[in-house]
C-alpha cells in the first residue's frame, strides 16, 4: 500500500496512526484524478472513515488502503 511506501521512504510523509486498521483518517491522500480511475472503489468501511477526513475531494483515499 501508498502506507508500506511511504514507510521505507523517508521523503515520503503519511502519518497512519492506526497501521492500516481503518480506525483512522490521518493516511487521507488526495489522488491524481488519472490514477483514481484505475483504482478499486474504496470499500464501505474506507468510505465511513474518509468521511472524517479533513478536506475530502472528489479523489480522497485512505492511503493505508491503496495497494
Ligand atoms: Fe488509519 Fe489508514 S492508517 S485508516
């Protein structure tokens, strides 16, 4: 996931504070609408917790949740 990259990747920063549980929405990302397309649909649980994201777009995931 966007979440394991980002842990190997120091420049890149996503906090994740649950690791991926979906008790979170601090892993919120925005994503190029191009890409966006070409991913899964978030399932319901992602989309309750994106809900509590702030600044939800349009192109919003959990970053714990894109692989
Ligand atoms: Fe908490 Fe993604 S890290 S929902």
């Amino acid at each position: 996931s966007i979440m394991d990259i980002s842990h190997t990747h120091d420049d890149i920063e996503l906090e994740c504070a649950c690791e991926g549980s979906l008790a979170c929405s601090t892993c919120h990302v925005i994503v190029d609408p191009e890409y966006y397309k070409k991913l899964e649909e978030p399932t319901d649980e992602e989309n309750d917790m994106l809900d509590l994201a702030f600044g939800l777009t349009e192109t919003s995931r959990l970053g714990c949740q894109i692989v």
